[in-house]
C-alpha cells in the first residue's frame, strides 16, 4: 500500500468537517457529551491535516507533539476528552454525563471551529485546494 499524502489531506479534512459538523447538532441538541466527544475528534483530526501535509501522522488521539503553535495547544487541551467524553472517570464513579455540561460543549466546540479556521490557513499557504462535497461526492 502506497501513501498519498494528497488523498489523505482531503480524507483528514472529510474527516474532520464531518466530526465537526456533528459536534455543531449535538450541540444544539443539547447533548454536551456528544458536542465534546465530537469536537474532539474534529480538532484531532484538523491537526492531522495539517501534519500529513507535511509526514505521516501518528495514530495517537494526542498528535500535538507533531505541531506547533496554537494547533497544538488546541489538540493538547482536547486529547483528554477522548477518554473522558467515552468511559467517565471510571474511578470516581462518574459517566459523562455527570462530568459535562453546556459550557465544556461549547468550549469545545469553538475549539474545533477554530482548528477548522488555522488547517483552512495552512492549506491555502500551501495551495492545496479541496473538493468541495456535492450530493454525497468529493
């Protein structure tokens, strides 16, 4: 199997927007857990966009120690949510959703809304150009 860093920046990206794009539903569904666990995987995976432009990307839900720069801050801050937003804190006996409420979802949220606004940045420096989605099709 061959790497097509190309294809797999405009994978990433798919990938993202649709995290993304969920996280924006629950969110205004009020499902906080949701909002955040999505959120998470949108800026995850915004932050893999921008590193597959440039290598491969790790498989870890954390990939700040391949970026800098606000990006990584971003990615850092919300890693931990992966976890959390999934089983609770097991130890202390509580599941999600004793654990977020509507300010966790919406500062997640803006934290995938601007991962979205930096990867867009960096693909327009680099003149990389994405097919925009039409009926289901990239």
């Amino acid at each position: 199997m061959s790497f097509n860093p190309l294809s797999e920046v405009r994978y990433r990206y798919r990938l993202a927007i649709e995290h993304l794009e969920r996280a924006e539903r629950l969110f205004s569904l009020r499902d906080w857990v949701g909002a955040v666990s999505a959120s998470q995987m949108a800026v995850e995976n915004f932050a893999k966009v921008v590193i597959v432009a440039f290598e491969v990307p790790t498989w870890s839900h954390d990939p700040s120690n391949q970026l800098n720069g606000m990006h990584a801050c971003l990615a850092r801050e919300l890693a931990p949510e992966h976890g959390r937003s999934s089983y609770g804190e097991p130890i202390g006996g509580m599941v999600p959703s004793d654990i977020y409420r509507e300010d966790h979802a919406s500062n997640a949220l803006e934290k995938g809304r601007k991962a979205r606004e930096i990867t867009e940045k960096v693909l327009n420096r680099l003149n990389i150009r994405l097919k925009q989605r039409s009926g289901g099709n990239s």
